[in-house]
C-alpha cells in the first residue's frame, strides 16, 4: 500500500444529533442512481388507464432468484394503488428520458401524455426508449422508517443495453459521458 495522504475535507461536520432532512437529500444526493418508471394498467374514472411513479432508489438484488427492489415514501398517493395490481412494469430510464422522469414524479400533471406505451396482456405498462423492461410482481414490502422497501419478482424481461441511461445524481438528472480514447 502506498502513502495515504491524509485530508481534513471529509472531517465529521454533521453529527446525528444535527440531521435534517436537507443535510440527508444533500449527502444522499452525493451517490449517483439510475432512475426507474414503475407503471401499470388500473381501474380509473374513465376506465382502465396507465398510472405510475418514478423512482431513483431501484437496485438489483438477488439472480436467484431474479429480484429487484425500490424504495417508496409513505406519503405517496400513487403506490397503494401501484401496490395491488397483478404485474408492474419498470422501465430503466433512457437519457432521453429526464422529462418522463419528471412528470413520473410530479403530482400535477398528466403523467402519460405523448408516450409511447407498450403494455403486457397482464397489465405491466413499458414506456418507450428505456434501456430495460422489467415486468415485476409485489414479493414484499418491509417498513423502513418513512418508506417502504419494495421487494419485486421478475417475471420476464427485454433490453436494450446500448442504450444510454438517465442518471439522478444531485438532486438532477444527468447523463453519462463516455471517455474519448
């Protein structure tokens, strides 16, 4: 092992005691993530319609067998109807896709309009463009202070890895780079 230089940058500024909640979005929003639409076919006023949310807390989890996971607020008004359908589609997010992301996760718009869908026999809604489809299942959701950590089965997929992704990282979206040789 070589020298390590020693730096006081990283000294220990906040201590538990001192936590709020933008002290934590700003360290959290330090790790970059990939971003997710997770969306399917449900009962609505004017019949069966497309809803959905967007989430940049989605990981793999297990090949055997094939599971991944999100993680939800409580508060979300989207989810405890998400969270009884028969099949989820989660959609990994292209860098095309930063507005998708945007209205996936905003409260006042129409969520939906101008994309295009493809939707399963089973009612897992895909959104065009992204660099992976998922068609999930609800295994489990264990409580996790003010979330839930979604546990989902995969029950089929389709890809597009040379598709770039869209990443979220300091409370924005943003795109890869790819280093020039």
């Amino acid at each position: 092992m070589g020298n390590a230089n020693t730096n006081t940058h990283f000294a220990m500024q906040h201590t538990s005691d001192q936590f709020d909640s933008m002290v934590l979005r700003k360290a959290f929003g330090c790790f970059p993530s990939g971003v997710v639409g997770l969306c399917a076919m449900a009962d609505g006023p004017d019949g069966t319609e497309p809803i959905g949310m967007a989430a940049s807390s989605f990981v793999a989890v297990s090949i055997e067998p094939a599971l991944v996971a999100f993680c939800v607020q409580w508060t979300s008004t989207t989810w405890p109807r998400l969270e009884t359908l028969p099949r989820l589609g989660v959609s990994v997010l292209g860098e095309r896709h930063d507005t998708v992301a945007q209205r996936l996760a905003s409260k006042n718009q129409d969520r939906f309009q101008g994309l295009t869908l493809e939707i399963s026999p089973e009612g897992a809604v895909f959104i065009e463009g992204a660099t992976a489809w998922l068609d999930c299942t609800v295994d489990s959701v264990l409580p996790a202070g003010d979330h839930g950590i979604v546990l989902l089965k995969v029950n089929a997929l389709t890809m597009s890895p040379e598709a770039e992704p869209l990443v979220f990282h300091g409370s924005a979206f943003r795109q890869l780079q790819r280093e020039t040789a």
